[in-house]
C-alpha cells in the first residue's frame, strides 16, 4: 500500500523522503516537484492518493491464485472456493484438522499455511474498503473526498474542508465511543471485549480527531491555503477596482479568497394577461398597434422623442458639452 503511494509520487515527479512502518499502518512522507501549480499539485495528489488502495487489487489476485494453487495440491482436503474470500463481511469457512477424517489437514502445518492465505486475501480486502469508504482524514478516503471536490464537482476549497470537518469528526467521535463501550461490552461497532482491537479504534479516533482540528483551526483563520490539500483556497492574483479602472495585482494577502454568496432566487408576482386579446378569425381593430399593446400613441411618442435625446447628448464631444456648459453660466 505504501510502495504504491511512494512509487506514484515519483512518477509525478517527487520523491520518497520516508516510509514508516508500524503496528497502526503505516505512513508514506513524500515531496513534490517544483514549479507546479496549486491546481497541477492537487492531481498529484489525486493519482498519489489513489495508488495506495489500487495496489490491493493485484495483491488481492496474487493472494486468490496462491490459495487456489494451494487447496488444488491439497486435492483430499474439502475447502471453500478461493472467490468466497473476496466477498467483505462473509463467512467462507474453514477446512478441518484431523487426520482421523477423510476431507480434513492432517497436520496443522497445513492448515495454518491456508488459513494465513486466507486471512490475507481478507486483509487485502478490508484494507481497501477501511482505506476508500471511511472518510477520516488523514486517510485516503477523506483524500480522495477532498481533491474529487475541487477538480471535478467545482467545490471551493473551503467547502472542501466543511465536507471533510462534517464527515471526519462525527466518524472519530464514533470510534472513540465505540473504544470506550467495548471496555464494558457494549460496542456496537461489533468489537466488545476491550483489547487490542478497542486500543486500536481509540487510537485512530484520537489521531483523526486531532487532525481534524488542525484544519477546523485553519480554516476559522482563513489560512487554509498553507494545507496541501488546500492551496486553492488562495489565487495568486486578486482583482481590484479602484479610481483608475480594474486591474489584476499580485495577491498578496496571507487569507483565503472569500468564498462567492450563495445566489439569491428572486420571486416575481405572476399576473394574468390584462391585455386586448383577439381571436384568429377576427379582423383588427382600427386602433394604432401601440395602443393593442396596452400603451397610448402620445406615451409612446414621448419615449421615443426622450431616447433621442440622450442619445444626441452622448453622441456629444467633450467641446460641444464645455461649450453648453459656458452658455448656461451666461
């Protein structure tokens, strides 16, 4: 999962400064190329982000073909099909050990070899789904979420971050709850008993919290532009009007571009025609075509005669108005 990360970010250009490697996971750090643009490093980020659960697909066939070569040399011992692991949340079963019985492992060293097959095809599985399909930052869905928004739904990247904050926290707050029961074999996540698996919940619930909060807290100081996932939060040019026309400078203030307001639907009355109507058969009346359409000659004549006088008077020149202008003092 990591190399995948690591090895798209050198294709973007990048490189791997460190892969950490630990119980909870693990943590590709890598760095970009220079001379990108904000837009250009957020589908970096996109292609390096969505390495990492593309790799357990493959992982996943290798595993699949590995446990069926198995249980075809292992032909006198009835086990489920190699697919049925590939289905989340489904219980293939478990072939037998006993060497008594036909149809079972003789030995445990045979089926401790299928099972670690197993539980990795499962693993693979798992992994993907935990990594995509749960959207808490810092981890790939919550990712995916954010650079999706911004390049293909043409998201802001401060809403961007309201999706993350709502869709983050309230799933950390869960895990941590969820740690905290189990303690008492409560959970309703499925994991009562307490122990490591509770330990691990709780963890992860305060580190994605904490992450959470480090982007709440740039977010509520508009500095959302200094996060990598974020930079579009900030043009590089503004556009400012003033005395002399509008302009584009370089932006050089250090706060996020205000986001646009929402557009305001406006309601109109609807009234029904008050017009003269007419049917087709019937032969026009002898009144003017302006008086048909509701307006009187004499009105329409006015605004017409007014027209054209604004008209002359913008068609003036800059002498011909300094000249009127002289008259009137006189």
């Amino acid at each position: 999962h990591e190399m995948g990360h690591g090895t798209m970010a050198r294709r973007c250009g990048g490189t791997i400064a460190e892969v950490l490697l630990w119980p909870f996971g693990g943590i590709c750090f890598t760095t970009r190329p220079t001379g990108r643009s904000p837009r250009e490093k957020l589908v970096d980020d996109l292609y390096i982000v969505a390495a990492g659960p593309a790799t357990h697909f493959p992982m996943s066939g290798a595993w699949v073909a590995l446990l069926a070569a198995y249980a075809a040399a292992c032909s006198h011992v009835v086990t489920p099909s190699a697919w049925k692991y590939l289905v989340p949340f489904s219980s293939a079963g478990s072939p037998c050990v006993d060497p008594r019985w036909p149809g079972c492992f003789h030995s445990y060293a045979g089926f401790l070899t299928y099972t670690f097959l197993s539980r990795a095809i499962q693993l693979n599985v798992m992994l993907f789904l935990f990594n995509v399909f749960f959207p808490m930052y810092p981890m790939d869905g919550a990712k995916l979420i954010v650079c999706s928004l911004q390049l293909f739904c043409g998201a802001s990247a401060r809403c961007a971050a309201k999706v993350l904050l709502w869709t983050s926290i309230p799933l950390s707050i869960i895990f941590i709850g969820d740690a905290l029961l189990s303690a008492v074999g409560k959970s309703f996540l499925g994991g009562g008993g307490g122990g490591v698996n509770s330990a691990l919940m709780a963890y992860m619930g305060l580190m994605c919290l904490s992450e959470s909060y480090k982007i709440y807290r740039l977010y509520v100081e508009e500095r959302l532009y200094t996060h990598p996932l974020f930079e579009l939060a900030r043009s590089d040019t503004s556009r400012v009007v003033d005395r002399n026309g509008a302009s584009t400078r370089l932006n050089t203030s250090e706060r996020d571009d205000p986001e646009a307001a929402n557009p305001q639907v406006q309601f109109s009355e609807i009234r029904a025609f008050a017009g003269q109507g007419r049917s087709l058969n019937q032969a026009p009346p002898s009144s003017t075509p302006y008086q048909n359409m509701g307006m009187p000659a004499e009105s329409r004549q006015a605004w017409l005669k007014r027209m054209e006088e604004e008209q002359a008077q913008r068609g003036k020149t800059v002498r011909e108005l300094e000249d009127e202008r002289l008259m009137q003092k006189r």
